[in-house]
C-alpha cells in the first residue's frame, strides 16, 4: 500500500478542510481503493465517505484507543458511511455497533 500525507484538519479550519477533501479525492480517483480503513481523526472520514461515493469502496472506521470513555465525534459520525464500525476498548461496544473485534495496538 502506498502512502499519502494529508493536511490534517479540524472543524474550526474551513480552508483545510476543502484543501483536505481536494487531497483525498485525488488519492481515491488515483487508487480506486477496494477498502479504506482508518483509526480515526477527521481526514479518515472523509477518506471514507469519498471512497464510497467514487468508487463504492468497502469501508472500515476503528476509532482510535485514545478515547476510552467514549466514542470521538468522528468516530460517531462514520456510522453511515462504516461497513465496519469498531472500538478499541470493549466496553464502548453496543448492541448494534459499534463493535469490539480487539485494539490495534
């Protein structure tokens, strides 16, 4: 697998994030991904939700272990655009997503 830097983003920054989703759309019309996974963060997301739109990619959102309490804003809003949805820590699995399936790490 190849490497892309993105510019990381935050809601607050409206430039960087379209500069982010110019970026991404460019990697995925580039790389036609079967599957995206990301551990999280704001540029996963919208990897994920241009994957699907351009080229119906199977997608995976696992939210990163740094949230032990609950789930990140990201995280959550992945759950429509997550084939699948996961957690790192096992008490933050629900019926009917997210899932447990182990840490990354």
């Amino acid at each position: 697998a190849r490497y892309y830097p993105v510019t990381n983003v935050t809601r607050r920054n409206r430039l960087a994030f379209a500069e982010t989703i110019a970026q991404i759309c460019r990697i995925v019309r580039r790389e036609r991904p079967d599957v995206v996974i990301s551990t999280g963060a704001a540029p996963g997301l919208v990897a994920l939700l241009v994957a699907k739109l351009l080229c119906r990619s199977r997608t995976i959102w696992i939210d990163t272990v740094a949230h032990s309490e609950g789930m990140t804003l990201s995280g959550r809003l992945a759950r429509p655009v997550a084939d699948a949805w996961l957690v790192q820590w096992p008490h933050l699995a629900r019926p009917g997503g997210p899932e447990y399936w182990g840490s990354v790490l």
